[in-house]
C-alpha cells in the first residue's frame, strides 16, 4: 500500500538526534545479569523474546489499521535507499504505530493524510461515536443484548456487519496464528526453563492463547501473581487506559438507560504488551520491605469501612513484588509516546483471576528508571537551578522517585477495587490521582513505623513535587500528566506549593501529607460514588493550567529539547536471532 510521509526531512532530522529522542538501554549482550544464568533459563529467555515481538505485531493492530501496511511500505522505501524512510522508521519503532503524543503533547503523524480514530485499530475505521452509540442502541432494542455485551467487553475487536449492526470477536480468534505461535514459544520455553513455577504459569498462559476462553487467562493471571522467587520475568499486559471509543456509551443518557436494563457493564478495551527480563534479587529484597506496611496503609485509607478491602490483617497479602532488569519491553508496554512506564501493577481490577481468588504483582523496571549518564544528571541540576527554590535543592534527589513509584503502585492495591468503570474516560484519570496520593498521603504512616526515616520522607515529598512539573498543557487522554496538572493545581490552591511570577517552584513541606490526604479522601470519595458526572465535574475543577504553570513549562523546554525516546534492546535482538 501507498503512503505519504508525515513529516519532512527537516523535522525528521531534528526528532530523531539524541537531543530529541532519549535513549533508555536494557540489558546489553554481556549483561552480568544474563551471563550469571543458568544455560536453559538463557535458552528459555530466546524464546520468550520471539513470543514478546509476535504479540508487538498483535497489538499494532489494535493500535491501528495501518500500522503493519505502513511498515511494510517503510521497509519497503528503505530497501530503496529513502532517507526519509529510514528516519520516519526510527520513530516508528520507538513509538510502535503511526501516531503518539510527544512529552509536549504534540500529535506525532508519521504518515500524512490519516487521522488518529478514538477507536483505533479495536472498531471499523470509519465508525464514528455517535453512529457508534446510535448501533448499539438500535441492536439491544432488537434484542441482540449477548452481542452488545461482548462488543462493550475488553478483549474483543469490532467489526462492522451492515450499516446498523456490529460483532465482537475475541482477539484470541481474531489473530488466531499469531497467538498459536506465541503458545508455541511460551511452550518451549517453559520445557528448557529452571523454575516449575515459572514453567506452570507459560503452559497456562499458552492454554489462554490458542482458546478465546476468559477463564483462561484468569488461571494464567492468578498463577503469575503468585510468581515471587523466579529467575525470569515475563509477563502479558492488558491494560486499557488509551481506549478512548468504547468509553464514550457512558455519554449518552439513553444508552447508559437501556445499559442498565440489561444488566451490561462497559469496560474498556486491552491493548497488549509484553516484558521480559531477569528478576534482580537485591532490587526485589528492598522493594519487599514495603509489603509487610500494606494492612497498615490499607487501615488508613479515607472511607476504609466503606468498600471491601483487597489487603487486610486477616488474610495472607496476595501480592508480589519483583524489580526486573528488563531485556525487552514490546507493544503496549514498550511503546515510548511521550513517556515509558516505570512500574506496573497487575491485573487490573476489571480482570477475571480478581474474582476468583488471584492477586497482584508489582513489576518494577530498573533500566527505565535509571539516570547514569553524567549529560542527564547535568541536565537534572539545570532543571534545579532553574525551577526550583535554592533552599530545596539539597531535598532533590533523583532516587527518591523509586520509593514514590512504589508507594504509587501499591496505591492502585488500595480503596475501591468495584465500581469504577462507571467512570468512563475519567476512570484512568482518577485512579493515577488516587495512586499518587496514597504514596504521598501515606508517607507520615511509613515514617513512624519507620520503613523510612524523616530525610527520606522530605526528599520524597520534594523530589515529587520538582518531578511534578511538565513541559506542557496534556490532552485529556492523557491520563499520567492529566493528573499531575490536577494535583499542582490542586497543592497551589492549598498552599502546599507556591509558583513565584518567574517559575521558581516552593514546597511547604508541612502542608504536602495533609493536603495529599484531603485530595485522597476526595478521590476515594468520588469512585465510590459510581457517578459519571460527579468524576467528570472532580476532573475538570482540578485540571486547570495556570499561568504559572506555563511560566514553568517554557523553563523546562529550554533546558530540555527531549520530545521523546526509544528503547535499544540489543540482549534481545541477539536472543530472538537464537531462537528456534
């Protein structure tokens, strides 16, 4: 197929320097990490890359239609010695798809002429949201109640059969060979791998890949959050904070009505990642120390009385916690548009192993969060010097962000775990909010109970609040940086910081816990509510840009000319040219 290049050559040139598109290195060829292995987990970790790649090319799909004809037609160009092939491909694959944000929150369009869909590759591309309501509408009125619920399900794609009516195929079925040969690396590699454990969670996660059965993955779900004492990670990501279609039903007051009737609860769709790395046992042992707080913080969470409790005395914590040196990071979860995830904490609540008995797991990942080069801690103190209050700077320390990420995961562990959905595209706003502060609003409880002494609390609290600022305004898609306007706004208004007139950043370090305990309460409070227009209303009072936000967003651009990144995986490439 025929495409268009979205951007010139100028601009390519500049989006692909060094200056403009960071680089985050996982494990290298020679990694110790990789090297200290027992020979089948090296074998094992082959496969498991080629598995990741095949999963990358599924969830290209759902990302767009275009994804997988436009790389072929790069690849193409490039075979052709086209420079401007080569460098929009570059971007392509950091980005993995047409289209992404920047950390300026600028749409990126690498090829001209297409528009970025709210339903993206998951719906018919020229399904609009009101000719999508308007189907789904007419389709319960005729009773065809079965197909609207798996349409409005997240692991399904949509089809268009007539101009009045949609079907849902589950994405097993849909991409039937591509998750076949997914099973079937995860297979072999679950026959050469050193841990039983391990090797039982890859033959249930291979089972869930060759049957469209929900249950499925809900074994393999609940096998993997058990997994606390392997030597490899490797983990299957669903997670659907970017579907921005399948949300929009809770809009319209007719069909949330007739939704009602039958009994249909929305949830919105998956996009698919994968990770692979080597757990590193140091990394995990300090991350673990948090684990035995979690009842403590679960005892005072805002309204604790007021929903079941996921974590609590009187039960043993079905939660682990691993920090991972990461080999490969594909689809979803690797794709760097404006930023690239630290941590993640899974299976989200609207899984199916929640409800039989399973549990979480926190992966946390080391080459993401680390800053070793000395360009990146000069630009650190830059950021420093320019926006940040003198008194302050020695509370700044980059490392405190890895505590405060893990306060953040183990947030999405506390309050409400039913009943949010009903918040539509406000859901993934208010639950960051929500994670962000329970790791700030629980800092005092960790303190006293002495996981961290009262420097570490202060340097977390003014790390996160410098690490807080943003370079620019975000669209509401945006869930991450939505809620740190939310939240600087929100401390502005309380007094727990101040924006001087020419951008200089102060924390009231006093203030910072109790204002974080009233905007948790508040938070906790509105998911409680099961209410669409009381989230909508929390949202848009707090997501307000002010002026001195945007005195601070021009310092930061000057300092920093990063628009976005990529990852280099040169362990992982070696492996997938291993693998059988």
């Amino acid at each position: 197929m025929q495409y268009n290049f979205g951007l010139d050559i100028k601009e390519l040139e500049k989006r692909t320097h060094k200056d403009y598109l960071v680089t985050k290195k996982m494990l290298d060829k020679d990694a110790p990490e990789f090297l200290a292995l027992a020979e089948g987990d090296k074998i094992a970790l082959s496969y498991l890359v080629k598995a990741a790649r095949i999963i990358e090319k599924i969830n290209m799909q759902l990302d767009s239609h275009h994804n997988l004809p436009f790389k072929a037609f790069l690849e193409e160009e490039i075979k052709k010695g086209s420079k401007q092939a080569k460098l929009t491909k570059i971007l392509f694959d950091a980005q993995k798809g047409i289209f992404a944000l920047d950390c300026e929150s600028n749409l990126v369009k690498l090829a001209a002429g297409l528009e970025k869909k709210a339903g993206r590759g998951l719906y018919p591309e020229d399904l609009e949201k009101v000719d999508f309501h308007a189907i789904l509408i007419y389709m319960l009125q005729i009773g065809k109640i079965e197909e609207v619920r798996k349409i409005l399900n997240q692991r399904s794609v949509v089809e268009k059969i007539s101009p009045k009516e949609l079907v849902a195929i589950d994405y097993v079925d849909k991409f039937k060979d591509d998750f076949a040969l997914v099973a079937k690396y995860l297979l072999k590699a679950s026959c050469v791998s050193t841990n039983a454990d391990f090797n039982e969670y890859l033959r249930l996660q291979a089972d869930a890949f060759l049957k469209a059965d929900p249950m499925l993955d809900a074994y393999a779900d609940k096998k993997w959050a058990t997994l606390q004492d392997t030597p490899l990670e490797f983990t299957i990501t669903r997670e659907n904070y970017t579907d921005e279609m399948t949300e929009t039903v809770l809009e319209n007051e007719e069909l949330v009505e007739l939704l009602k009737k039958h009994n249909i609860e929305v949830i919105s769709k998956d996009y698919l990642g994968a990770r692979v790395g080597i757990v590193n046992k140091e990394g995990t042992d300090y991350i673990l120390k948090v684990k035995d707080f979690l009842p403590l913080m679960a005892k005072n969470m805002p309204y604790c009385d007021k929903y079941e409790q996921v974590i609590s005395d009187d039960c043993e914590i079905s939660q682990t916690m691993v920090d991972v040196d990461l080999i490969e990071v594909a689809g979803d979860v690797g794709a760097f548009r404006a930023g690239i995830t630290l941590a993640e904490n899974l299976p989200n609540n609207d899984k199916l192993s929640l409800s039989i008995g399973g549990g979480r797991r926190n992966v946390y990942h080391r080459q993401i969060r680390f800053v070793t080069s000395e360009d990146a801690k000069k630009k650190i103190q830059e950021r420093l010097d320019a926006i940040l209050d003198k008194t302050l700077h020695k509370f700044y320390d980059d490392k405190m962000d890895h505590p405060f990420t893990i306060g953040h995961e183990n947030g999405h562990s506390l309050g409400p775990k039913e009943g949010c959905e009903v918040l539509g595209k406000y859901k993934s706003i208010i639950e960051e909010n929500k994670a962000d502060m329970v790791a700030l609003s629980m800092l005092d409880v960790l303190c006293e109970a002495s996981l961290y002494s009262q420097e570490e609390k202060e340097r977390i609290i003014v790390t996160y609040a410098t690490d807080n600022m943003l370079k620019s305004k975000p669209t509401l898609s945006q869930a991450h940086r939505v809620r740190s306007v939310m939240q600087n706004y929100y401390f502005i208004k309380h007094g727990a910081i101040e924006i001087s007139k020419d951008g200089v950043l102060f924390v009231n370090i006093d203030k910072m816990i109790p204002t974080a305990k009233k905007m948790l309460s508040e938070i906790v409070n509105v998911q409680l509510s099961g209410d669409f227009k009381k989230g909508e209303k929390y949202v848009l009072d707090n997501f307000i840009w002010t002026n001195e936000m945007e005195v601070v967003s021009e310092k930061l651009k000057k300092i920093s000319k990063r628009l976005n990144g990529k990852t280099e995986q040169k362990l992982a490439d070696m492996l997938f040219e291993q693998a059988e």
